[in-house]
C-alpha cells in the first residue's frame, strides 16, 4: 500500500470504501465487511486502516492451563502484537460471542498496544473505561462492560470470525464507528481511483439535492447523469 493510497483510505468512511470496492470491481455483491451493529470508543478521530494482526480471546470460564502457561500465551501475544507490517490493527475475536463478558480493551491494553505501534482494534468482544483509553487509538467493539471477567488468549495469527467478517493474518482493513470490511488485494491497484470517481459520481446528486429549487424533475436529470457516470 502506498502512501497516497493509505492517506486517501484514512480521509473517508467505511461505507465510502465498501462502495469504491464496488466501482474497482465494476459489479456489485461485494461481501468482505461486518454484519450487525458495532461500538466505536472514539468515533470523532475517523477510520482505522492497517493490516491485521489476529487472537482469539475467552473470559467467561479461568483458562484451564498451569499458570506459567497462561503467563507465556499471554506475553507471545504481546510480542506478535509488537511485530509485524505497519501500519496494523488488533483483531481479536473473543470466542465467547454472542455472550462475551470480558473487556479485554480499556485504558490499559489500548495503551499498550498504541506503544507497539498499532492504530486501533476490532473486535467482537468487550471495550471499558470509555473516556480513559489513549486518543489515537480507536476501539471498534460488539459490546461495553465493566470487567474483563477471566479473559486469557486463545490463539495467536490464526484466522478469526468478527461479526461474520473473516479475517487472516496480514488482511488491509478498513474500519469505523459503521463497522469494517477487508480490503480485497485485487483492487488495491485502482482503489483510490475507484473512490475519487466514486465522490465525484455522488456530487451529481448531492449538490442538486443541496441547492435551493430541487424538486423531482431536477431529481429525474440529476439520477440520469448519475447513472450515466456510474456505468
């Protein structure tokens, strides 16, 4: 990804990038985003972008391992969040959904992960301490609770599941308070294209839709030229 491209994908909205994906593809049914509604910890600092880094998480039962074990999963995440492609998001399904209990994310877990470097996390799972957690690190969650139960990694870089949403090890996503979605590596080429052409197509119904005296044959002209621009 280069720089033009990343800083581009940082100025727009996950629905915004949903539809460019459809443009590059020149079809719809694209399918690669969230189903269902999110929670977004900082929704005024816009989208997170980054290539992901995954885990699994569980809280509602102990871990059932010898204590030094738990220690060691714990801290070989912490290291595989600390390496890796930047820029990167935590993607952690907590396998407890749709009955997760345990906020892994609040002011500590996020400040430690923005140290590593990352720009954000996606999750499934449970976000606290809304209001105490870094600026500059945006949490997109299932959930608010208070405790973070009996929370311990399950797995590490392995493929996860977050609101129907698969994601590997590595994948460009794309998130905000709407959710997220996978960038698909085929388009990557003509995405920023794609979503210029995209925010100038929109502009023909916008702006007539805006202005003063808009009515529905102005309506009729202003879809014609949007259809038209779209295909």
């Amino acid at each position: 990804m280069n720089n033009e491209l990343l800083k581009k994908l940082r100025q727009v909205d996950t629905p915004t990038v949903c539809n460019a994906i459809e443009v590059a593809q020149g079809q719809r049914g694209f399918n690669q985003f969230t189903k269902g509604t999110m929670l977004c910890s900082a929704p005024e600092e816009g989208a997170i972008v980054g290539y992901a880094r995954t885990a699994q998480i569980a809280a509602i039962e102990p871990a059932r391992e010898a204590a030094d074990v738990i220690k060691q999963h714990r801290m070989n995440y912490y290291r595989y969040m600390s390496e890796g492609t930047r820029p990167a998001i935590a993607v952690v399904e907590d396998m407890d959904y749709p009955h997760a209990i345990g906020a892994y994310w609040g002011e500590i877990n996020t400040s430690v992960h923005k140290g590593f470097g990352l720009n954000g996390a996606l999750t499934n799972g449970v976000m606290r301490d809304l209001g105490d957690m870094p600026e500059g690190f945006p949490v997109v969650a299932g959930s608010i609770g208070p405790s973070h139960g009996f929370v311990h990694v399950r797995s590490i870089g392995q493929p996860v599941n977050v609101f129907g949403m698969t994601v590997y090890e590595g994948d460009l996503i794309h998130a905000d308070r709407h959710g997220a979605l996978v960038i698909p590596p085929t388009v990557m080429r003509v995405l920023e294209a794609a979503i210029d052409k995209l925010l100038a197509t929109e502009k023909l119904v916008l702006e007539p839709a805006n202005a003063a005296g808009f009515n529905f044959e102005k309506f009729e002209a202003a879809w014609q030229a949007f259809e038209k621009a779209r295909t």
